[in-house]
C-alpha cells in the first residue's frame, strides 16, 4: 500500500489571515486535496483545535487505507465499511467503541460536507451504521429546578442588608443567551444595546478577525438591563461587566447550585448553554436562526441539532413516565 503524505494541519496564509481559494472539489479531486480544504472549512467555521487535529487524525487514516492517489468521487459505502473493519480488525492496534463512533462521525461529516458541496453526486457515509458509543447527552435543568435556582438569585438579589444582584445577573444572562463562558468574559457594559428599551439586545463580539464571524446580536429580556444597572453600582466594575476570574464566576454558580439543591453539573456555563438552547429548540426556534445565536459553524450545528433532537425526545419521554 502506497503511504500518503502528511497532510497539513492548517494551510499558508497570506497577510490577511484568509484562506487561499482552492480549485473548486469535483468528484476528480484527490482524497488528501479535499481533506485540506475540508480542514481549512473547519478552521474558519470555528471548530476547535482539538476537533480539527482529531478529524485530521481519522482523515489521515483513511487516507492511508485507501492510498493518497484516490479521488472522493470513486467511494461508495461499501468502501467505507471495508475501511472501517480494517481499522477494527487488520490494521494491528485496538480501536474502542468510542473511537470506532468518533471515526464514523468524522467519515460522515466529511464525506456529507463534500456532498452538501456538491463534490460528490451522493454521500457514500449516509449508509453507514453509528454505533451506539457516542457522548452521553448533556445534562439541562429542568423547569421546576429552574424555578428554585431563580428563587435563589432573587433572594440573593433581595437581601436586606446584603444585596448582591451579581447571580441573577448571571444565571438570567446564561439562560438566555446561551452564550459561551468566554463571550462571558469578554463583556463590556457598552455591548447591551438599549435603544429600545423593550427589546434590548447584546453583542457579542470578537476581536481576532478569524472569528469575527461568530459575532452576533441576542435579544434580552427587558428586565436584564436593569439587573445589569443594579449590579454595576454595587460592584462598579472598571472595564467589563464581570471583572472576577471565570473561576470565580463558576463558584458563584456552585453556590447557587447548592442552595437551589440542583447537580452542580446542570447549572455550570456549559449546563445553561444547553438548556438554553434545548428551551428555544423545544420552544421551535428557526434552526438557522439558533445555529446564529449559539454561534455555531454549519458543520457544529450539525451535530448539536442531533443531540437537541435526542434531548427532546429524552424530555419527553420523561414527562410521560411522570404523568
């Protein structure tokens, strides 16, 4: 079998910081050309590192199966799964059933990518069989444990001598926006628009130029910008909005978690990233509409949308059992 080349992880830049436009992907293109265009689609989509060294890593793999001379155009489903029992019996080294999904879901995103980029006249993944090994669903509040975490941040928000509106701010910041624990951080004051005082709306904003991207504007709750007024002039932050270290702020919803009685994991950035975006799913929210407020690349959303899908029939299949 004829070894690859290396492929690039991330291809030259010009000045700017733009990708080189490649030659447009037709079912002749070589396997390693599109697998480098594919990788550059997932860098400036805004995957992670750690997302596109592991795609790299599964692409390479096939790449080495199939030899670098094979164009996308000539693979069908039945070459896939060839591909996938050599990398679960010949290839000589063990391959978990975490691995064995993660790689199904690399092949699926790569090759639906090519076709939704009218690459390939079909998508040769489609057939493919996931195995049952994926991530467990994330964990979100439910809405009675909702109800206790607000009833804490309101007391908290209330107290007689001692008021702090600091955990309404920003468990109701989190709850609905979605946003994630770095666009936390990165707030200022000035990016809560209040022209009008009933649809107030925050920016989120980037300053890498890469992910500008990602910038995007979120509707608040008319109520929000006032929390937000009670807590600058007991705090009286210099530049941001949350002056504290992220781990400070974790603390402050560990604290709430604790007095609401709700598992520390569920009301966590993370936690409230997802029940936000499972409250606006299930609430049927445009799907291109919350892709942009999660600020998500197409190829993110993709599987985001599967996991909210699951979460909804998760949720209520529950509420089912409880009636």
């Amino acid at each position: 079998m004829t070894e690859p080349k290396q492929l690039p992880l991330f291809e030259e830049e010009d000045g700017e910081g733009a990708p080189a436009t490649p030659a447009p992907l037709q079912p002749d293109t070589l396997l390693e050309d599109a697998i480098v265009v594919y990788l550059e689609a997932l860098r400036f989509g805004g995957s992670s590192p750690h997302t596109i060294r592991s795609f790299k890593s599964d692409l390479n793999l096939l790449s080495r199966w199939a030899g670098f001379r094979r164009t996308i155009g000539s693979f069908a489903t039945q070459d896939l799964n060839r591909f996938l029992h050599w990398l679960l019996h010949e290839r000589g080294k063990p391959c978990s059933p975490k691995s064995t999904a993660r790689r199904i879901t690399t092949l699926k995103n790569f090759f639906g990518w090519l076709y939704e980029e009218n690459a390939i006249p079909r998508d040769p993944s489609a057939a493919l069989i996931q195995k049952p090994a994926s991530s467990p669903l994330p964990e979100i509040l439910f809405e009675s444990e909702i109800e206790r975490v607000l009833e804490v941040t309101q007391r908290l928000r209330q107290h007689s001598t001692r008021p702090d509106a600091r955990p309404h701010l920003l468990v109701t910041l989190l709850l609905q926006t979605g946003i994630k624990k770095g666009e936390c951080m990165a707030l200022y004051p000035g990016d809560v628009d209040r022209t009008d005082p009933r649809e107030p709306f925050l920016w989120i904003r980037y300053d890498n130029p890469r992910l500008r991207y990602k910038e995007r504007k979120i509707p608040l709750s008319p109520e929000w910008p006032r929390v937000l007024d009670e807590y600058l002039a007991q705090r009286q932050p210099p530049a941001r909005i949350f002056n504290c270290t992220a781990r400070n702020l974790e603390y402050v919803l560990r604290d709430v978690a604790d007095k609401a009685g709700v598992p520390r994991s569920k009301l966590s950035f993370e936690g409230l990233r997802w029940t936000c975006a499972y409250r606006d799913y299930r609430d049927g929210m445009d799907q291109e509409e919350l892709r942009q407020k999660l600020g998500l690349s197409r190829i993110s959303w993709r599987e985001t949308s599967k996991r909210l899908e699951k979460l909804l029939k998760e949720m209520g299949e529950q509420r089912q059992s409880a009636e």
